[in-house]
C-alpha cells in the first residue's frame, strides 16, 4: 500500500492564507455545523484572558499526559485525500500540492488542543480502514460515516459534520441516468470508492448495474468526466465541491442512507483518547472554529489554484 507521511503545518498555514481572501461559505454548510453543534454536548469557552490562556495550556497538558497515542508526542492521523471540501490536496502558487481541508484543519485542532504533534499518513480511503484496523494510527479523519459494520475495528467520535448521499452524472447523461431504476442495468457503469458506504448503496441501490469500484474518489470523477463511466454514488458535498472545477457534473438525485454524519474513527479500545477527541470536537464546535473550517475549506476548494486531481506522481493532472 502506498503511504505518505506529512507534516501539516504548512498545508494548514496555507489554507488558511488562501481563504483569507473573503467570500461567504453556502448556507447549507453552516447549517451542518449547526446541527452537528446541536447534536453535541457543548464544549469548553476559548480563554481569552492571560490567566485562562494559562489555564488551557495547562489543560492541553494533563491531556497531553493522559491521552496514549501510538507514536510518543505525535497525534498520528491517516486520510484519503480525494475528498474535497473534507480532504483533498489544494495547489499553491507554486503549483505545489498541499493538504487542506475541514478535516485536517479539525486534526490540527485536535492536535494542539491535546498537545501533540500532529502526524498525517496519506492512503487510499480503504487504506484509512485498515491502518485503524491494524492500530498503526491514531485516529482516522476522512469524512468516515459511523457505519456499524465498522464497529468491529475503531471506535467512533460524535458526528461534527452532517453531509448526503448522492447519484451523479455528466450534464449530457441527467436524463438518461435519473433514477435508480435506470441505472439497475449491467450495460450502465456505475462507480463508487472501494472500502465506502457508497459501495453498499451501489449494491443494494442497483445490484444489476455494472458496479466499478476504484480506490480514489477523484478517479470516480475522471472517469465520468472521461464518458467511461456513467454514473456514480458520492458524498452530496465532495460532489457539489467538484462541480464547482468541473461543472459538467450533475448531481441528479439524493440518495437515502440512515447513518448520516461523520465522525473521526478513533483505535479501538482507546478511551482516553476517544473522550479527548470528543471534547475537542465540542470545542470546535462551540467556538466556532469548526464552521469556520468549513468556510475556508470550500473557499479553498473552489479557488482557481484548485485542480483536484493528481496524476500517479502527485502532480496535477491537466
Ligand atoms: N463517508 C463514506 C464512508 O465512510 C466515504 C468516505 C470517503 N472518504 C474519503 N476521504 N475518500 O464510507
């Protein structure tokens, strides 16, 4: 399995530079925030004062302390990268990749609040599975849904972020390829990421079609954009965000799936850790840093330096 380590800072540094340029993030975004806030016990205030500043610190410390990672002062989190506006690699102005995202902005959150130096392992969203499967990571943060046929292998934080499930096409196939019924064909393609729950809403959604699963969400998009696939079950955001650097997309339906929401996978059996993590989401939440994360992130991900998709090599694919 191919995997890459890397240190964020600079990834995070730059999303934030390049959102600083303004622009409001949709409504439908800051609502998620909100209703994930909702569902979440309310998290501690940002200290302002010096005697607070103190206090947190302090805080950050004992948790530091208590918290058991896998790697000794590290936060170690494995993503998949092919996932905007949770993950994905954003172009700088050097036309180098870097990673950004709500979610490694939250685990650079998550790190600082508990002390630790943060730590991403890049895989495939299999790869994310399997890396907590196997305990070599922490945590895994790639827009995971709280599936409980994954019960089995990580535990799972609060949900801080609320999301959909949707079919997508090419413009000039909406018509064609609009209900699950017209996609239930074996001579219809119909794309979803290896190891996700679209897999599962491709199965029992349309168990006739030709189901092809790829590793990458953004080779899902390739192909439908190249005509050798024609359709596809995505996230309903990555989908949108996509949509904004390829508008030929066409999100044609909603998808039902009753385990909307996600939420970090934390190493099974961690428990210091898992309460950490949560405390820490209630925190982002709650001060607002979470909805702001959002914003940025969509605002980075639609930005005119964003291509979205690497070749083999980690380069842009033109
Ligand atoms: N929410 C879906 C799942 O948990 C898909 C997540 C895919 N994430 C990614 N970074 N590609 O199965």
């Amino acid at each position: 399995m191919k995997k890459k380590i890397l240190a964020l800072g600079t990834a995070v540094c730059m999303a934030a530079s390049l959102a600083a340029c303004g622009g409001s993030s949709s409504s439908q975004t800051t609502e998620a925030a909100t209703t994930a806030a909702e569902t979440t016990a309310a998290g501690s205030e940002a200290g302002s004062t010096e005697g607070e500043a103190e206090e947190t610190e302090a805080t950050e410390a004992a948790a530091a302390a208590e918290v058991e990672t896998v790697a000794e002062g590290k936060l170690t989190v494995a993503t998949s990268p092919d996932f905007a506006p949770y993950e994905f690699y954003a172009i700088g102005e050097d036309g180098t990749p870097a990673l950004a995202g709500f979610d490694m902005a939250l685990a650079q959150y998550i790190a600082d609040d508990l002390g630790l130096e943060l730590e991403v392992v890049t895989v495939d969203f299999d790869g994310v599975l399997s890396e907590l499967q196997t305990k070599s990571v922490d945590l895994g943060m790639a827009g995971l849904s709280p599936d409980p046929k994954r019960e089995g292998i990580m535990d799972f934080s609060d949900l801080y972020y609320i999301g959909g499930q949707s079919l997508v096409t090419v413009k000039d196939n909406a018509e064609t390829y609009n209900s699950f019924e017209a996609i239930n064909k074996p001579e219809v393609s119909v794309g979803a990421q290896i190891g996700s729950i679209q897999m599962d809403l491709a199965t029992t959604n349309s168990p006739d079609a030709d189901i092809v699963p790829l590793p990458k969400v953004t080779d899902i998009i390739t192909e439908l954009l190249s005509g050798k696939m024609d359709a596809a079950y995505i996230e309903t955001d990555v989908a949108k965000s996509y949509q904004k650097n390829y508008p030929e997309l066409e999100i044609v339906m909603e998808v039902p799936y009753d385990q909307e929401g996600s939420a970090i996978g934390v190493c099974k059996g961690n428990e210091g850790l898992l309460a950490a993590v949560n405390a820490s989401i209630a925190k982002a939440i709650e001060d607002g840093s979470m909805e702001r994360f959002i914003a940025e992130a969509n605002e980075q991900a639609s930005g005119e330096k964003y291509e979205g998709l690497l070749n083999e090599n980690g380069q842009v694919q033109e």
